[in-house]
C-alpha cells in the first residue's frame, strides 16, 4: 500500500488555515463581485446522438450551510462546517447531541401558506429547491406541455418527525385528535407528489427510496426518463429532514453516530483515522434536467451533461458494505461506462465519504481496485465533511457540487483531515479548496441494504 500523499498534512493542517491560494480561489468567485456566467450556451442545431443526450439547466438547494446555492457554494469553498449542536428536537440523553440543520428556513417564503400546512418538512425543503431550480434554468412552464415535464425524488424516510409526533398524539390524546392530514403528509411519494401539484407537472412522476443512494438514484433515474423520450424535462433530487429523538437514537444505538459534541464543527471527518461516526443532517437539492435538443430550442443556459449513471446491489448485510467493496466498483464502472468514458476520462471524485470507521477505508479500497495507481492522481472529496450525512438527499446536494466544481474549476475540499489513515491514503483535498481544471466527476452514494449509485456530469461540449 503507497504512504499517504507527502501534500496531505497532519494536524497543522486544520480547517482554520486559509492560504494564498484559498483567498486567491474566494476572490475569483467574489461576494461583491459578479461571477462570470457560469455556464455556457449550445449552439443551435447541436448533434443528435442515438441515445438522447441530457443537460443540467437549473439547480437549487436547501442546506446546513445557506438556503441558496451560492451560500452553500461558498460554504464548501471556504470549508466551513454547518454542524452545531441540535435544536430541533430533545437529544440530551442520546450519546450524539449534534446535527447538519438547517437555519433560518420559512417555507411560506416559498409556497403557499396553507400549502404549508399540508406538508412535512421533507417535502416543504425540495419544494422550495425545486421553486430555485425552476427559476434558476429560467423556465416558464406555462410555455410547456405539462404531459413532458416530469418529477423524480429520493428520499429513505419520509415525514419522520411527523410521524413521530402524530404517535405522541395518538398516546396521549388519542386517535381522533390527530392531524386530518397526517397520512398523506408522511408518505415519501408526498415530496414528489407536492411539486407535481404546485408546478403543475403532469408527466412521469416517482419516488425512490434506496436508503443513502436515493437521491443519486432519482437523479440517475430522471436521466433514463428522458433518454427514453418519456419527458423533456424533470425536476430531480432528493430530500430529508429526519432528525428526531427517534431517528437519533436509532442509529445512535448501532453506534453509527460522532459523539464529539464539544467540538460539532469538527466531528465529521471523513478519511481521518480519528473519525467515530456520521453526522445526522437534513436539507435538499434540486437539478433541472433535460433533453439536449430541448434546452437548445429554447436558448437555455447549460451547466453540465448529466452523462452516466451506474447502480449496483452489494448483497452482502443490512447495513456494512462488502468489505472488497466491489458492488462500490461495480456501480463506479457502469455510471463511467454508461457516459461512453475511460477510466482516465475522471479528474474528480465526490466520494459517499460518511466519517464512519467502516465506509471510509473500504471506499477507498473500491476506488482504487477500480482506477489501480491512476487513483493517487484523482482528487476526492467529501462534501459531508461540512454539511453532515442528508441522509436519502445527499446524493443530491453533491451533484450540485460535482456540477460546481465542473462550472468553476475549482474542488472543495475535506475538512477536518488532520490524522492520516494508512487505509485511507488518497488525496483528499485536505481543509483547502483547490483549482483544478474538471472535465468529468464521478459522485457516490451508498445505502443501507448495500443499495449502491453513482453519477457521472461531464463538461457540455457541442
């Protein structure tokens, strides 16, 4: 096994060194300064391939680190940590008393309010990223066939902490006194459900709930959609908001929770040989995705090919994954084959990277049985080492920063990497973002159930 990189540091290294370079990289993407477009415009009469090509036209995103994709941008760049102690629900007798939550939301900046009151959390979060999303890739969707528009979400638990406290009303008040809506509130289809109803989006509409990968899964699945002229257009992403006592204690007794409570802002740390488990945490994120002739005939602004994307089942235990990691390789390889590139063809990986002692080496294992010594050349980061672990959403919001890093050049890092792991010993962008020039980025997402995804974006070129 190679020595860990001589440019990975030990704990001098530590999220609260900003080098030249990192002030050089925050200055191009300027708090009052415009950013250059980021994206560029097809020229009309693109080629048709056999197979539909799809493009990345919109995003939107509710996360621990800021309501609007570039609070959560900049977040990741500066490697600041969206993990504090927990407020939203009691957790004083659990071993893990801190979560990713996310601050500040009001979803009746978003919607209707007596919509509002018919939704759970989970889905009030991707309804207020699709709304982003929708406008961000400028679409009037009146000036759409709603029978072509479609919505695939991922989420693993649905209306948890409302699920929760209908059970404490059931028990303390009894039945009757319920919420009237309590059923179709909790459902997981009720995320995608909501945003059909309020946009008005009459076409292929699903629900996928893979654990962890869900959201990876949707978009991936949203893409096959369109591929296969069902849809020009779908709303795709993923969701969660489950911390509740309940939810806490249930992975808190697997002992898959940090329990680092007096420094929250440093415990998730993924590859870090000093890491003790995931951080719980909620938000959502929303792509825009559509048919390449689609988004031409209508002048619209693309960030990235949604090109690949590959799934695979470890068949292997309910919750560790194979310990050779190959359903891992196997998921890695379909998503690059299926965006029609080589092994060399990636510069960046958004690994599933969840701080747990598990995940971490034997991910890295898979990476490297895949990509041999080219792996010790690939930059691999890990976005939950600032927001915590969305849960069925992650996969989501690290699209939006694949998409990112391919629009802006520029890879975030992994924070709180200060003790080398000999089984971890990748280049994982230690506690500074970095420049570098990304044509492809491959993103993964592994569930519980051994349920396996991943996506390849790619530079749109004409």
């Amino acid at each position: 096994m190679r020595h860990v990189r001589s440019d990975i540091s030990h704990k001098s290294s530590t999220t609260s060194v900003v080098d030249k370079e990192l002030v050089h990289l925050l200055d191009t993407v300027g708090r009052d300064k415009p950013v250059p477009e980021p994206a560029v415009r097809p020229r009309r009469g693109a080629r048709k391939d056999k197979r539909r090509r799809v493009v990345v036209t919109g995003m939107g995103s509710i996360t621990p680190l800021g309501l609007t994709i570039d609070e959560f941008w900049r977040g990741l760049l500066e490697g600041r940590s969206g993990i504090s102690l927990t407020t939203l629900c009691d957790v004083s007798d659990l071993p893990c008393k801190i979560s990713g939550e996310v601050k500040g939301f009001d979803p009746r900046n978003y919607m209707d309010y007596k919509e509002t009151r018919r939704m759970a959390r989970f889905s009030q979060f991707i309804v207020a990223a699709s709304r982003m999303a929708i406008d961000d890739a400028g679409l009037k969707l009146e000036r759409e066939r709603p029978d072509r528009m479609g919505v695939l979400v991922g989420n693993g638990i649905g209306g948890f902490p409302e699920a929760e406290a209908g059970c404490r009303t059931l028990i303390a008040k009894g039945g009757m006194r319920m919420n009237p809506f309590f059923m179709p509130i909790i459902l997981p289809n009720m995320a995608a459900g909501q945003i059909s109803m309020i946009f008005g989006l009459k076409g292929f509409s699903s629900t996928i709930t893979t654990a962890c990968a869900a959201a990876t899964q949707a978009i991936g699945e949203a893409i096959e959609v369109i591929r296969r002229n069902k849809a020009d257009i779908m709303v795709a992403g993923g969701t969660e908001a489950a911390i509740t006592p309940t939810g806490i204690a249930g992975f808190c007794v697997m002992k898959a929770l940090s329990t680092r409570n007096d420094e929250p802002t440093k415990a998730s740390r993924p590859f870090d040989a000093k890491r003790d488990g995931f951080i719980p945490a909620e938000g959502a994120g929303a792509l825009i995705l559509e048919s390449l002739e689609h988004a031409v005939r209508r002048d619209a602004r693309i960030y990235a090919e949604a090109a690949g994307i590959g799934i695979s089942s470890d068949a292997y235990h309910v919750t560790a994954p194979d310990t050779e990691g190959s359903g891992a390789v196997r998921a890695m390889r379909l998503a690059i084959e299926d965006a029609g590139l080589a092994l060399h063809d990636i510069d960046y990986i958004n690994a599933h990277g969840t701080s747990t002692p598990i995940n971490d080496p034997i991910e890295t294992l898979a990476i490297k049985s895949l990509f041999g010594e080219q792996a010790y050349d690939l930059a691999v980061s890990s976005t939950k080492s600032m927001i915590g672990h969305l849960l069925g959403g992650s996969g989501a919001v690290e699209a939006i920063a694949c998409i990112k890093s391919i629009v802006e050049g520029i890879v975030h890092p992994t924070i709180n990497y200060e003790y080398p792991d000999p089984d971890c010993d990748l280049d994982y962008v230690p506690n500074v973002a970095r420049r570098r020039g990304v044509r492809a980025v491959l993103s993964n997402s592994f569930g519980f159930g051994g349920q396996n995804a991943c996506l390849v974006f790619k530079k749109y070129e004409d």
